[in-house]
C-alpha cells in the first residue's frame, strides 16, 4: 500500500454483500520510519449493534458521525 497518512473509507460495493463498511487504513511508524500499513474495516450494522449495548444516562444514546455530520450508525432497536 505505501500510505503516507491515515484516514477513514466508506465502501458500499463489496463483493457478494449489500452491507456498507467502514474502513480504516494508515501507515505503521516504528522510531520514524515506515514499517507497514494497517488496514481494519468494521460493518455498520456491528457497529449499530454495539452501540445499542451502551447506556450513556438515563435517556440517552450513543452514536456515530462522520466529518461532515452525517450518520455512520446509530443504536440498534432490535
């Protein structure tokens, strides 16, 4: 890969799957100087049921936003 910095995808065109993903890539830094790529992506609805397992208050909740404000999951209701 050769990144040279660390940012977030969101990728809907998987093959065989219909599920939107969202996936981080960056480069690993050992004593300043690249050593690799790390690559993680995490299903949106994983992270929605996640999520729908935390009690942030009495009436709250939980979710996720990206940059520009919109919503990447939000708590599972079932």
């Amino acid at each position: 890969m050769g990144l040279s910095s660390a940012g977030w995808i969101e990728a809907r065109d998987l093959p065989g799957s219909d599920k939107a993903v969202y996936a981080f890539a960056g480069p690993i830094d050992v004593h300043r100087t690249q050593q690799g790529d790390l690559a993680v992506a995490i299903e949106t609805d994983r992270l929605s049921r996640f999520l729908a397992t935390l009690a942030p208050g009495e009436f709250g909740a939980a979710f996720i936003l990206n940059a520009d404000g919109k919503f990447i999951a939000v708590p599972d209701s079932g």
